[in-house]
C-alpha cells in the first residue's frame, strides 16, 4: 500500500521513512491513512501491548505475526534491519522497542508519538526533522514540532503549532449519551480470562471476563468494542475494555471516527512543516 522505502525517501517533498511510537488503535488509524498516501512507515510498540479495540490495531502483529486493517497489512519485525526490508516491500513494520532504539538506528524523516500516554515519555523534536504528538503532554515549539488535538470535540484533528494540546479530562468522550459507564476496569490486579470476543452484543451486567475469579460485567448494553488479550495480567483499576453504546458491531473492524480526524490532523502538520522547511 506504502510506497518502497527507497521511493519514499527520493521523491521529492516527501519526509522519508515515517516512524510512529505506539501501534494501539490510535496509532493504527494514522498508519493506514499515512500507507495510504504512500509513507513508509515502522511502527513501535511493547512487547506485551495493553490496547483494547485490537481488532483494529497494528500492535497486534507482536502477537499474531501480521495484523491488517481496512487492507493495510502491518509485519512483525526482530530488528531494525527486517523493520527496513518490510517496509521495502510496501507493508508497514512492527517493532517491539521498548528502549527506544529504532529512532537512532533508522533516522526517520518524521517521527509520531502515538503512545496516548498523557505526558511526554521523553520526545524530543531532536529525534527527526519533523516532530508531532498526539494529544496532552507535549509542548509544540518547545518539545516537538506540532501537536494534534485528541479530545472529542470542535478542536479535535486540529494542529497545534504552538502551546499543547486540551488537557486531559480523565473522562472518556461521550458517545450516545454513555462516558465513564463504557469503560471496563479491572476490579483486582492479576491475570485476565475473557469471557467473551471483541465485537459480542452484551447486556448491562453480563460478564465480559474475570481477573483472578472476580467477575468485570458490562455497565450498559451494546457492542464490545474493545478487550485486552485473554491471559494479560492488570493491575488494579487498570482500562481494559470498553462497550459501544451504538452497537454497531462493523465498527468493531474499521478506523473510528476519532482515529480518522487524528490522522488527518497527523497528515496535515506533516505536509505543513515540510513545505515550510
């Protein structure tokens, strides 16, 4: 779908090799939109990823090996030099880089912090020519190059050029009327068993899966949209699924709304700050 890496590189305009921290669902929706438009592009992640919607996230390559969404097909890779054959071929790569390695070892053009991690985890706009994070926690001008606007709302997709991001609420965004009720949590710490798949209709308080014997059930009917993988240990109150209020069980399997107003809002501070050199 991408461009081969070395076209990418040599066409005029272009930023080269694209790389983006994080491979959640976030992420992902950013990835398929920048293959799309024929980036090439590695992704980072975790070796033991906690994202929830993973039926339309990248990072479940670590896993599986391969993961694709909406015809865009991510690779694991073991290292930065496999990273780099993938990416060749037209697909995007998967790397689990925990440490941070693959920046300096693949001198990307553009580099994208999609970890969603609330604040900064240590980018710098010194890692690439073009720098962006994606929502709270980075300072445009300062830290990075830009930042996109991630809270549901008028601003959200928006490009911050200077300042940062809306601040973190720590409510969910509302969808149908239903915000905290969508979230599911981990009621103790310990290994997850699910009961049920990502993309089941649940009623409010069936049980959507145990930690350690006590149950985690469903605050109000819908779709589940998102649930960590089966055998992942939590910790206590951690976010580990969500219920679609729309039930709308398709959009368990494409790029959400929010994800698509990301990455155009990615697309455009990248192409913004090339031009402008």
């Amino acid at each position: 779908m991408s461009l081969p890496l070395r076209e990418a590189e040599e066409r005029p305009g272009f930023p080269g090799l694209v790389l983006v921290k994080g491979a959640g669902d976030l992420a992902t929706g950013c990835a398929v939109r920048l293959a799309r438009c024929g980036f090439a592009l590695v992704m980072t992640e975790l070796a033991n990823p906690t994202t929830l919607r993973r039926t339309v996230a990248f990072s479940e390559a670590v896993h599986d090996a391969e993961a694709v969404v909406e015809g865009v097909r991510a690779r694991r890779a073991r290292d930065t030099a496999e990273a780099r054959g993938i990416v060749a071929s037209g697909d995007v790569a998967v790397l689990v880089d925990p440490e941070g390695r693959a920046v300096a070892e693949l001198e990307p053009g553009v580099v994208v912090d999609a970890r969603m991690a609330k604040r900064n985890l240590g980018t710098s706009r010194r890692e690439a020519p073009i720098v962006i994070g994606l929502g709270p926690g980075f300072s445009a001008g300062d830290e990075v190059h830009a930042v996109v606007e991630t809270n549901r709302g008028h601003a959200l997709g928006s490009v911050v050029l200077a300042g940062e991001a809306e601040p973190n609420t720590g409510v969910p965004g509302e969808i149908a009327g239903y915000d905290v009720e969508r979230l599911l949590r981990a009621p103790v710490a310990g290994r997850l068993s699910a009961r049920r798949r990502i993309a089941d209709r649940v009623d409010a308080g069936d049980v959507v899966a145990e930690v350690e014997g006590e149950p985690v059930r469903a605050q109000i009917a819908g779709v589940l949209r998102g649930l960590v993988r089966d055998a992942s240990v939590v910790r206590r109150g951690q976010k580990i699924g969500d219920v679609d209020p729309r039930a709308r069980r398709e959009h368990c399997f494409t790029v959400s709304d929010k994800a698509r107003a990301v990455a155009g809002g990615v697309l455009e501070a990248m192409l913004y700050l090339s031009r402008r050199g």
